[in-house]
C-alpha cells in the first residue's frame, strides 16, 4: 500500500471507528496489543482469522502445513481459483495485511504435535483458537496450551450441517449431540485432562449423500490440486488427500458462523477485562464457569457411561476423526 495510511497517527484507527464505538477505545487498545493463535485454517479457522484482523487484533499467528486446494474453495477465505496449490498460511496472510497493514501476521506451515509443541511459544499467548480437524493433534493442542495457560477456544465437528442458527458456545464439558466433541471429551478423561475450555458445537448431523462421486481426496483417487508451488519441502509438503477414508460435507454459513463465534469469543473476553461494561466481572463469570463445568462433566460422564462407547462414524483425515472442523 503506498502513500499514508488512513488514520495514521490518531488515537483511533478510523479502520476500527465503528467497533470502538460500541466497545470503547480502551478495548481497541488492547485488541491491538493482543496475540492470537489460529491453529488450523480451513472453513473454520480462516474465517476466525480475519475476524480478528477486521477487529483489530496486531498479532496473529496462523498455522497450517495444508495447501489450497479446489475442494477448499466452497468454505474457506483464501480459497479462490488463483490460489490452487498455494499455502493456505502465506495466502491467508496475504488476505490480512490486505485488510490491516499495520496487523503483525506470522504464517506457520506446520502441524502442531505434542513432540512440536515447544516452539509455538504457547506460554506468551494470550488466545488460542482450535480449529484442528485430527482428533491426536486436538487433544495434544488443548492439553497445551490449557497448560501453557493461554485463554483456549476450541472448535467442535462443523461437517454435515446446514443451520448456522443451531450453534452454541458452552464448556467442553456440556456439550452434546457432536460425534467430534464426544471424542474429544473421553480422549480428555483418557490422558487425565481435568480443565475447561469453551468449545463451540452443534448438534445437528445431516446424512451424507455418497452417490456423488468424490475424487479430490478419497483415498486411490486423483487430486484436483496443482501440484505445490515455490519449491517447498519439508512438514509443509505433508499431503492429506490421500489419508482421507470418507469426506464429510460442509457448508461456509456454518463453518464461517463457527468462525466468526470463535473470534467473538477473543473479542468479548477482551471486552470484559478492559472494557468495564460487561453485565457480569470477569472473576464472576469464571467462578460460575467452574461451577458449571463441574456439573457438566458429572453430566457427560453419566451419559456416557449409559451410552457405552463413541462410535467413529464417518472418518475424515485419518481414522481417528469423526467430524471435520471445516
């Protein structure tokens, strides 16, 4: 961009004009200095992504080893038909400077493990946004970063939907009716996690038609995607398509509305600490969280000791997925 920018020098970004109005500009101020981590960047998590950035967030981090791929292009923000093959985290970038030249935006082509952890830098993160489909990599990132003490949202299974207006945000520990989010609480018990974290879900589950034919993706099949452009290699190189046993269908007014949930999750917690107009205090709300999610898992353990096992159902990525975040 060239020339000055719109706002430069004044105590309000104009950019930011219209949030500050409802939030106060003590709020943007701390959006601004704010780290977000965005693990994940498909229906769900691109979209979460430049949420933040059109609210003001200066420092998000984006990760993601996948590259775009045609199939990507009915549900996620940097999917076009000029970006096939491409990164999805250096073309996500691209897309938030685009929107906020002064955002600090670092791009990860990576997958986040238990062995990898370590140099995410978790510990000096204020917010980490989930949006990993594998079931292994979700629980090694929430156990984490809850560790790490960073403010944790998580996305759910947003495969098999079509009503946005079914979505909810409530303790991991209360949620119900998600074959993802069933997984992912009993493989929480299984390693002995006993935080909390909000998780947005859904309960809906529509079939999935499996007369169309699917190509891009199945396992045997072909890949639509150009194959990757600019010489990289390494952990970003990692292809999925062929990993995939069935592919679950998504549509972008669910995954995006999960999204956008997420990153009004970081935006009302912000607003709640530097604001001083929520209805409720912050250590209010926290202590009435704990209480509830002590009730919740005594509610979860109870069904699901009464409903026996989670099925696996429909796979995505690999055999220990239920449902995809997008």
């Amino acid at each position: 961009m060239s020339g000055v920018l719109p706002g430069a020098g004044s105590a309000i970004n104009p950019m930011f004009q219209r949030l500050s109005l409802l939030t106060g500009a003590s709020v943007i101020e701390a959006l601004g200095k704010t780290r977000v981590f965005v693990f994940g960047l498909g229906g769900v998590g691109s979209w979460c992504a430049e949420a933040l950035a059109r609210s003001g967030v200066g420092n998000i981090h984006i990760v993601d080893s996948d590259r775009v791929c045609v199939t990507n292009i009915n549900r996620q923000v940097q999917a076009t038909s000029q970006t096939l093959g491409l990164s999805k985290a250096e073309t996500l970038k691209t897309r938030l400077l685009e929107i906020n030249p002064r955002c600090t935006v670092s791009p990860w082509e990576r997958v986040f493990s238990r062995e990898n952890a370590g140099i995410f830098g978790l510990e000096k993160t204020d917010y980490c946004i989930d949006a990993i489909d594998s079931l292994t990599y979700k629980l090694d990132l929430i156990e984490y970063a809850v560790a790490a003490g960073s403010k944790l949202f998580s996305s759910m299974g947003m495969a098999q939907k079509l009503d946005p207006t079914r979505l909810r945000a409530a303790s991991v520990w209360d949620t119900m009716g998600c074959p993802l989010a069933r997984l992912v609480r009993q493989g929480l018990r299984k390693r002995g996690f006993s935080g909390d974290f909000t998780a947005v879900f859904s309960d809906e589950r529509l079939p999935l038609h499996g007369e169309i034919p699917v190509s891009c993706g199945a396992a045997g099949g072909r890949c639509f995607c150009p194959a990757g452009k600019g010489g990289n290699t390494g952990e970003k190189d990692i292809e999925w398509c062929s990993s995939k046993k069935v592919i679950n269908g998504s549509a972008v007014p669910v995954t995006a509305a999960a999204g956008m949930i997420l990153a009004s999750l970081v935006i009302r917690d912000c607003y709640e600490r530097f604001g001083g107009k929520a209805e409720e205090t912050a250590g209010a709300r926290e202590s009435a969280r704990a209480r509830e999610s002590a009730r919740a898992r005594e509610s979860a353990r109870a069904r699901e000791s009464a409903q026996g096992p989670a099925p696996v159902g429909r796979e995505t990525r690999a055999p220990e997925q239920a449902a995809s975040c997008g």
